[in-house]
C-alpha cells in the first residue's frame, strides 16, 4: 500500500464502501459537534468529508490540529445518510470514518484565509501567492491554463506544425516596449536583450524551410501593467507560416479558437467565421480598433451636421471649424429613461476627462423635435439629416461628442461600453470575435510629428509593390491584422515583408538608413537574401486567452506567479540589489540618483 495515499480526495464513491484507504491533503475545514468532528480534506482534485467520533484516541489531537495543516489520514469509506448527501463534490456519497492520522506538515498562522474566494489585497495575495493559489477559483483558474495550453499543442500538431524553441538571449530591437537588458560577462559592456517575442526567429525558421512554426513562447517587455497585460512577461501561442496570404492565417486561427472556446466554455459563440472590419471602418463605428461586438450600439461622424446654418449648437461648430470632429451614439427606445440616466452619462463622461456628453431625444407631435439641453438648437430639417444618418427614429436618443480625432474617438468608445451595460446590452454568455485589418503601415507621432510604423515595422504594404506611392507614406496600408474577442486583443499578426529592398525602402521612411537597418537587423535582412518564402503569422496571447475562458477581468488571476503593478514580485523580492563582487564581474556599477 503506498506510504502516503491510496486514493485522491476526489475519486471515492458507494463502489468503495467498506475499503480501508489512505488519503492525503490539507485540512480545508473543521466542523465540531461535540462527540463527532467532521474535516474536509483538500488536495489539487477535490474534498473528502473525514469524520472521527470522541471514542477516538486520536480526537483530540486532531481537535487541536491548524487549518491548512497537511494530515494522512488512515480510515474506512462509509455511505453518508441521505440527508447529508452534498451534490456539489464528486465524493459527496461518502465519507471517511478516520482510524488514526499523522501530520505531515505543520502550517503557521495563516495571514490569509484560503478557504474562501473572499477578495484580499494584492500585496498580501502576491507575497504569499503560494497561499493564494490553494484557493479554489484561482486553484482552478491554474489548472485550466495548464489544460488550453495543452490542448493548443495537441491542435496545433494536427494542424501539421511543428514546435520549436528559439533563443531567450538575443539582441536589442529599436522597435516596440523597452527591452529588458541582461549585461554579458564574457563580451563586456554588451548586453544581451530578453525578447519581446520570437519576431525574427520565427521569419528564419520560415526562411530555413520549415514550413509551420509554432510555439508557447514566453515574451518579455518592460511596459506598465494593465487589466489584460502582465508586466515583465507573458506568454503567447507563437505561429508562422510559408507561402500564405492573410485568409489562410485566419482559417488556422479561427479554427484554432473555434475548438478551443467550445472545449473549456460553455459560452455561446456569436458566429464560428470571424467577420473582417477595416481599421478605419472600427474607428469610426467603435472608436477603437479592439471593439466589443456583443454591444449592438454603433458611433456615427455628424461633423458635416455641424456645418449647417440651421444648427445653432456654437460651441461644436466652432470646435468643427478648428479641425474638431463630431461623433454620436443612438441609443434606441429610451425617451421613457429618466434625466438622471442620461445626465448620468455626461457626469461619467466629464470623470473620464472629457467635456461631457451632449445629448437630446427624438420626438414628434406635429413635427419632429428634440428633447433635451441642446434639444432647441436644431432645426426640424438638421434633425431628420442626423435620423437618416444614425437610422434613428423617434422615441430615440442621441449622445454627441466633439474634440480632436483622438480624443472624440477615446470618450465615444469608452462611452459605448458605458452606455451598453448600463442598458443591459452586453450578452456576458457569448463570445464575439472579429478581425481587424487594413492597419495603415505608417503613422504621424502626435509629439514629434514625425512618421513612425503604426503596428510592426516586419509588414508587408499592400498592392502592387511597383506601384505603391512612397511619397505620401500615411496612405500605404499593411496586411496586418489583430483578432479581437469580447473587446480584448488577443493577437496582432502581419504577413511579413520577405524582400530586403522593399525593407529598407519602408524603414528609410521613418529615418532608419541602410545601415543602422544592417546593423539592428542583420541577422534576419541577411537570410532574407538568401531566397525567404512569403511568409506570414500571428501571436494570440495565452494569458488573455484563458483570462477569457476563466471569465476574469485581470490577467493576474489566470497566472501563476505574477508581479505587482510596479513589475515587483512581492514573494521572491524581485527585482533585487546585487553586491559590489557580481557587479565588478560583468564590468558594471550602479549611480544612484541623489
């Protein structure tokens, strides 16, 4: 009989009546009555209820014994009355009459509970993380990683992909988030880069001959941490293809998804085939580029409204003179909602940083007029102008925003989710998913002024190579692309620019001349003069993935062992102060600011 368990804490039922087994695990709970103490008993598959009567030499003992304490228990399975039956766990038919047990690893004072999925503060959950982990929901949450990832392998091999590794140290991009520099030894004053992600591996692989890569690929960035993105590293399904265009990409993906999201959700899936939006068209009816598509609501341009003699609104017209744009949101059938919904929303926008939202309802007596603040500004004719425009009618209401295409493009998708929840809009048992694609291959910095690629500087432009028009950069449009469920972008992806006169020509645009691209990228402008294959991939995001799944907000709940929002890892004391001798090894020392 094995030393510590003959069964998991989940696996015992009315067929074992009458067997003496072994179980192991963590006291998860203690019931006492008296004569009889009941203890669940908890390991990574489940709870065992264990009972001990007073008659027990052991009762006291085990009476005395901590939460969270880890005991072997020696007894036999008996069947449970009827009233005591608990359907919620697999071994809820039975229990265990304990015979004897034996602690097997004390536990101090808990500084947390575990038993409970009762939210704590972060620093204490990240510094005892450990602790954190025992509890159920991320427990589970844990275990569910572990299950896509394994599942995205398995799909992946029958998709014929091969997994492959490629380096953790390698050199510094001038592109993306800050690198996290690891300083060398042996080449002193050099410094090796972690990888933002496997970019130009994965195009050498392509180039070698291989014709699908993939790989779970763990990716470092020194950015700040948000909702859906880890600071320090995070890992992404990582995946290249030879001879494809943008459609073959997205049927793996989409097939990829489709299984997966069936598999570990009982979610709907809104549709199996992913509908395509251009990047323009999701600004302008979504305001970003990573829209929620469960929110039926939709954002119109009213500029040119705004141009109208018969609008007497001044404030947005002499914003539309100075280059302001005018966008809108139609909220159907909700003339019965009270003022406080609707002067809700213009408070929550001003909190949001904005001017606040301007707002009137449609309405009709004898003739079509508006209903609220700004309601008198509009003529009956510029009224059914903005109904043919929006699709309106009456009975419906209209939120207006006006201010720099950015900002207006901010608030009003910020404000469609907004609106959206808080009219029940947001089926939260469905996934919706959506490519975006067309991403202009350049972009004007608002700072510097200055053309930068917009997405990666690896595309490839779109149209006929001979005939794309240099000069006038922010028109080129990229085969780049990002999928996005519920809201959340979970990938960007690009078919890759395999020709190197074409690179330099593209890099030269936003200031980097054939040198410094030989010098930054030498490795991968090299091999592709050695005959590269088109080629094109993409890189969803495992954590968010699961995130999805898991139906959390915050990726940290779906990781293992995740640092802080100041990208500190409260448990090991990451990062940490070196002394002076590793230091003086690789040719290093520390300035401190005064």
């Amino acid at each position: 009989m094995h030393k510590y368990r003959t069964h998991n804490c989940s696996e015992l039922n009315l067929n074992d009546k009458g067997k003496k087994v072994f179980l192991s695990g963590w006291i998860n709970k203690k019931r006492d009555h008296g004569n009889l103490l009941f203890i669940d008993l908890r390991d990574n598959y489940g709870l065992t209820q264990c009972v001990i009567d007073k008659s027990n030499k052991f009762f006291n003992d085990l009476e005395k014994t901590q939460l969270e304490n880890v005991i072997k228990v020696e007894g036999v399975v008996v069947e449970r009355s009827k009233d005591t039956i608990n359907q919620e766990i697999k071994t809820g038919e039975i229990e265990i009459k304990i015979l004897s047990f034996e602690i097997l690893g004390y536990c101090k004072e808990l500084p947390m509970p575990v038993f409970t999925d009762q939210e704590y503060a972060e620093d204490i959950r990240l510094k005892y993380r450990f602790l954190d982990l025992r509890r159920k929901k991320i427990h589970e949450n844990i275990i569910l990683r572990s299950k896509v990832i394994a599942f995205i392998r398995s799909e992946m091999i029958k998709l014929g992909f091969l997994e492959f590794q490629t380096p953790i140290l390698t050199s510094s991009s001038p592109e993306g988030a800050r690198d996290f520099l690891v300083p060398s030894r042996l080449n002193p004053g050099k410094f090796y880069a972690l990888p933002q992600a496997p970019q130009q591996f994965k195009q050498l692989i392509m180039v070698a001959g291989f014709d699908k890569y993939f790989q779970i690929a763990p990716c470092f960035r020194d950015e700040d941490a948000r909702a859906d993105r880890s600071p320090g590293e995070f890992y992404q399904l990582d995946l290249e293809m030879s001879f494809v265009e943008q459609e073959d990409i997205f049927e793996v993906v989409e097939k990829l998804m489709v299984n997966l999201f069936k598999k570990f959700s009982n979610k709907k899936l809104k549709s199996e085939k992913f509908p395509k939006i251009s990047y323009e068209e999701a600004m302008i009816k979504y305001g970003t580029d990573k829209p929620d598509l469960r929110n039926p609501l939709t954002i119109y341009d009213l500029t040119n409204i705004f141009t109208r003699e018969d609008v007497k609104f001044e404030i947005f017209k002499n914003l539309v003179k100075s280059g302001s744009k005018v966008r809108a949101i139609v909220t159907k059938k909700t003339k019965d909602k009270p003022r406080s919904f609707f002067d809700g929303i213009d408070k929550w926008a001003k909190d949001e940083g904005a001017s606040g939202l301007a707002y009137f309802t449609f309405e009709k007596d004898k003739t079509i007029s508006a209903k609220g603040p700004i309601g008198k500004l509009f003529s009956e004719n510029s009224l059914k102008e903005i109904m043919k425009v929006t699709s309106a009618e009456v009975g419906d209401s209209i939120f207006f925003a006006c201010d720099k295409i950015n900002v207006v493009e901010k608030i009003t998708s910020l404000a469609r989710d907004k609106i959206g929840h808080e009219l029940g809009l947001i089926n939260e048992n469905e996934f919706t998913f959506c490519w975006i694609i067309d991403y202009p291959m350049f972009e004007k910095d608002e700072v510097t002024n200055k053309i930068k690629f917009s997405h990666n500087p690896f595309s490839m432009p779109q149209g006929d190579i001979k005939k794309i028009d240099f000069k006038k950069p922010l028109n080129i449009k990229a085969y780049q692309y990002d999928i996005v469920c519920n809201g959340v972008e979970l990938s960007s992806g690009a078919i890759r620019n395999h020709i190197p006169d074409l690179m330099y020509k593209l890099f030269s645009i936003v200031g980097y001349d054939k040198k410094h691209v030989d010098e930054k990228f030498s490795g991968m402008i090299n091999a592709l003069s050695y005959g590269a294959p088109p080629h094109g991939g993409i890189a969803p995001g495992i954590d968010r993935i699961v995130m999805l799944l898991a139906n959390e907000k915050n990726i940290r709940e779906v990781t293992m062992f995740p640092m802080n929002q100041n990208a500190q890892d409260l448990m090991m004391k990451a990062p940490s102060e070196v002394n002076l001798d590793q230091l003086k090894e690789l040719n290093l020392s520390i300035n401190k600011k005064k």
